[in-house]
C-alpha cells in the first residue's frame, strides 16, 4: 500500500532589500510636487519575492507608484510610512509589557520592573505589578527597555512590493512615484544702470526639500507649470500697481518644452538633503536694455483731492536682445547705481511665468516727485436722439423663436475727466496711465473725445495712455465717456 506524502509548511516568501537609493532623477514642479525616478541594480531570485526599497520619500503618493523590470510582475505592495520613534514605539506596545529601569538619584542604584502598557494618550498608562502608573517626561531617572522593534516600524520610509519573477538573477529596477513636500521658485537679481539705460539680470533657483527624505547626486529638472501643484497667485494690482507682464511674447524658449509646459535641466547632479533649502543660479544676462518709467491708474470716475504719487518702473523684455528667454514665476530685487556707482536697494516686484519676446514693467515703489490727480470736471444727460437705442427680443416656445426689436430708451451720461501730471524732476518723463471701471460691455462706454490718443488693443474694462510731461512741468488729458452711468 503506498503512503500518503503530508504536505509540508509553505515556504516563506524571500525578502529581498534593494538597498539605498540608486540613480536618482528628480523632476519638480511648480508647488509642492516631484516626480522621483530611482533605478537600482538588484538580485532577485526566481519566483515571489519582496523587495523593500527603503529611502523613498516620507510624503510619497502611493497611488502613483510605478515599477518596471525586466521579467516580473507586481503582485501587491505596500507603504510603511510609520516610522521608528520613541513615541511610535510606545503606541506599538500597548498590552504588551516593557521594563522599565529606576536609578536612585543618592545611591546609582538601579530597579528593575516589568509593567504593561495599559494606554498612550497624552502620557504613558502603566500597570507596574498591580498598581496603575503614569510615566512622566519629568526628567526623573527613569529607561524603558522595549523586548523587540515592533514589525511595522521602520528606521527609514520603505516602500515594499512584492513581485513575481520568471527568473533569478540580477537587473535594474526603475522606481517611480510622484511625492509631495518638495520645491522650487526662481528669485532674480537686476542692477539698473541709468547712464546706460541697461540691466544686469541674475536668476536663482531656490529648493526647497520637505519630504523627509534626501536625494544625493540627483538628476534636476524644474518644470515651469500652473497646471500641477499650488498655483501661486500674482501680487499685481495692489495699490495701483500694473500687471507687471505689459505685453505677451510670441518667440520660442530655450527652455526645453514638455507638452505646454517649460522644462529647465539643471547642468549638474545635486543632492537635496533632507529639511534643506539651497540655491542654484540659473539665468545670467548682462546689458540687458532697460528703461525706468511710471505708472498711475484710477478705478472709477472721481475726484480725488490730493495729488497722488505715479509709481515708479523699470521696463524691459524678455525677447531677442533683451533676456532672451522665458522666465519663470518669481520675485524680482532691483537695484540702482547711485551717483557714486554704489548698488542700492530700490524695491522689490513678482512675475509670473512669461513667454520669451514679453515686455515686464517692474513696479518698485511710488515717486515723491512725479504725480497725477484725476478730476472730474462734468457729467451731462445726452439728449433723447443719442441714448434711444434698439434692443432685440428671442422668445423660444414649442420650438419655435420669435424675435422683436423695439427701440428702448436708455439713461446714457457724458462724463467729462481731466488728469493733471505733474513733474519736479529735471527731465522729462512718461506716465503710463490706466482708466478702469469702465466695463464697456456691459455698459456701453464710448470715447468721443481724447486730447491724446490712447493706446492700441484697449481691454474692454479699461483705457490707457502714454503721457510725456515735460522737465519741471505739467500736462493735461481730458477725456470724454458716453456711458450708462
């Protein structure tokens, strides 16, 4: 009679380490997100395994984990996120018993007890033989010795997947993931040159690395984007400040492109320690044309007391001849020669991401000696004949539209302005002036009459100027608005 074979216990899957990080790319966007390409060389063995690839970053996405190899295929994986502290440990051993060691502050000598973690919440529950105990953080002579690490506590964030392998042997295997808690911002330096009319323009890259874990010797790529991450907000129209992007560019980048996106390949490996932020330069441009100017802006149609200051501006472009490429969104510190050749500090303003071929204007700060003052002189209700207007009528019903034009009468008033610019400096200047609140869709607004022309491609909202005033002058823009208010 044959004998019947007992099957034997399972044999325990392998586990397999991949060690520490390997060729490391990392690629940053705009906000706080990173796509983080790990290869490594490993050994695996025929059949399931589990590889652990310790050093990911704490602030992974888990979701998005991508692993390729040649051979295998992913049967699960997990994140072990919790990491070993002396506070993960304690909460790991609830019901379970520790030791804790007393030392007589007089004698040095030591007690030995074993109690039970009764609780942690806010302290430390004992049952120490019987009766309850809180361990306090006091500073008092007190260790705890733990009998073993717990099992899901790791020294290091570790990624585990297990993998099914057609083969042994070794072979690179690609990790990829997107993280959070790591980026990037582009601060500029620009020094002005009056006498040259010129701008020396130094950009920076500045990193910042909260994800818990380091990358060293790591493949950089910064991408420009406000379609992934935290998009930054401008800081543009405080105040009376201009958009600081005066005109969109047309011309290609020499940035690299990535789908609509500006990608910019940082020329050497770097390391990113943990909890660090560290600069790297990326732009130099010299001699870059540059003119100092001023801006002014009123919202509404108003009388204001008080001559108001024009806002100080430096112009220049990001095009050919100028910078020569894009740049991507951050603060900009201006400096300007004094008359000692010295470089001083004049202000600070923030871009956002701009094409190559735009022209910036840089507001600083307001000017003690170039100023505006709106008034309004007049507002008249125009005779019947100019504000009838025809309105026109669609009624849908059971499918079909009937129309009807009937001619309304409408409240329309010419609003009659006057801007007086003044200027105490010993040369001439340019104001660029803005009327806002204008709202010429909704409302209708025309301009019968300007004593200077405004300027080409008007926004609907608003109308603007370029007005000379003279060394130690003034100049005068009258304005005419046919609106409904």
């Amino acid at each position: 009679m044959a004998g019947l074979a007992m099957a034997g216990p399972a044999a325990a899957q392998q586990v397999v380490s991949t060690g520490g990080q390997g060729d490391v790319a990392v690629t940053i966007y705009s906000g706080e997100l990173a796509l983080v390409t790990d290869t490594r060389q490993t050994n695996l063995p025929a059949g399931e395994a589990k590889l652990e690839f310790p050093d990911v970053s704490s602030r992974i996405r888990p979701e998005t984990v991508s692993l390729v190899g040649t051979g295998l295929e992913i049967v699960e994986q997990n994140f072990d996120f919790d990491l070993l502290s002396p506070t993960a440990i304690m909460q790991k051993a609830v019901g379970q018993e520790i030791t804790l060691i007393r030392t007589n502050p007089a004698t040095g000598a030591e007690l030995r007890e074993r109690a039970k973690v009764l609780a942690v919440n806010g302290g430390v529950v004992l049952d120490v033989g019987g009766r309850i105990e809180i361990l306090r953080d006091d500073n008092l002579p007190v260790r705890v010795i733990f009998d073993g690490i717990p099992t899901n506590l790791r020294a290091r964030p570790t990624l585990s997947v297990t993998v099914d392998s057609k083969s042994a042997g070794a072979r690179p295997l690609t990790l990829r993931y997107l993280s959070e808690g790591l980026s990037w911002r582009a601060d500029y330096v620009a020094l002005y040159d009056e006498a040259a009319k010129a701008m020396d323009l130094q950009g920076w890259v500045t990193l910042k690395n909260n994800s818990g874990t380091g990358f060293a010797n790591a493949k950089l790529l910064l991408v420009a984007s406000e379609q992934i991450g935290v998009r930054r907000g401008s800081r543009s129209g405080n105040d009376g400040e201009p958009a600081a992007l005066t005109s969109a560019g047309t011309e290609s980048a020499k940035a690299e492109a990535l789908a609509d996106m500006y990608a910019y390949p940082m020329a050497d490996r770097t390391t990113i320690a943990s909890a660090q932020q560290k600069q790297i330069a990326f732009l130099d441009a010299m001699a870059v044309p540059a003119t100092r100017g001023y801006a002014a802006s009123v919202d509404r149609f108003t009388t204001i007391d008080e001559a108001q200051s024009a806002l100080a501006t430096y112009r220049f472009s990001t095009g050919k001849g100028g910078v020569g490429d894009a740049m991507p969104a951050g603060s900009v510190r201006l400096y300007v020669k004094d008359a000692r050749g010295a470089a001083q500090f004049v202000g600070e303003s923030y871009i956002g991401h701009t094409t190559a071929g735009s022209t910036l204007s840089l507001a600083t700060g307001k000017a003690f000696d170039v100023k505006y003052q709106p008034i309004l002189e007049k507002r008249e209700k125009l005779t019947e004949e100019d504000w009838t207007r025809s309105s026109t009528t669609r009624v849908r019903k059971n499918g079909v539209v009937t129309v009807t034009e009937t001619d309304v009468k409408r409240n329309y008033w010419r609003t009659h302005m006057r801007y007086i610019f003044t200027n105490a400096r010993s040369q001439p200047v340019t104001v660029e002036f803005t009327q806002n609140g204008l709202n010429s869709y909704a409302n209708d607004t025309r301009v019968p009459f300007e004593s200077i022309a405004a300027e080409k491609d008007q926004m609907l909202e608003s109308r603007k100027w370029l007005v000379t005033v003279p060394a130690n002058g003034r100049t005068e823009l009258t304005v005419q608005y046919d609106s409904l208010n």
